[in-house]
C-alpha cells in the first residue's frame, strides 16, 4: 500500500519538475547569457538538490513500476514477495540517493 502511494508521489514529483527541466532546455538553446543562467542554476545548491530529488524519483518510480508489471503479469503476488520487493525496490532507491548525493 505505502510502495504505491510513494509510487504516485515520486510520477506527481516527475511531473512537476517538467517545466523547471523545459526552462532548463530553454536556457540551454538560448542566448549565451540564458545558457550561463542556467548553467550557473544547474551548479547552484538548490539546483544540485532539484537534480537529485528527481533523479532519485526517477529511480524510484522506474523501479517500482517494473515492481508493480511483474505483479499485474502474475509473479511475486504473496504478501512476503510482495514486501520483500517493496524492501528491494526501497533499497535501490536509498542506494540510488546515496550515489546521486556522492557524485553531486
């Protein structure tokens, strides 16, 4: 229950993010002074921790959803599978937090 409702909120959290990422683009294709804006966002302590609360969800939601594919095609249905899946999928997405935190 808790692993699909933190799967909605990680696709509302993507979802969110878009138009940050199109401005981002924006920037990136514009004037020189738009691409060293945005650039210099990028490099910023509130740009670093955007990038990684989205490259966590997008870790996060990649997993689960491929979690939740093999459980609509039938596999992994008991409750113990279905825990210690969620707890792989959590686990990954710890890991994955960890390693973003690291390289930003």
């Amino acid at each position: 229950m808790l692993a699909s409702i933190a799967h909605r909120g990680s696709g509302v959290l993507l979802v969110l993010f878009l138009p940050f990422y199109l401005w981002v683009l924006h920037g990136m294709l514009g004037t020189p002074q738009d691409f060293d804006q945005a650039l210099a966002l990028l490099h910023s302590g509130m740009g670093r921790l955007i990038l990684w609360g989205v490259g966590v969800a997008i870790t996060f939601h990649f997993c689960n959803g491929i979690r939740f594919l093999m459980l609509d095609a039938g596999w992994c249905e008991s409750q113990r599978m279905m825990r210690l899946s969620a707890r792989i999928v959590l686990s990954i997405a710890v890991a994955s937090a960890l390693l973003l935190g690291w390289l930003l």
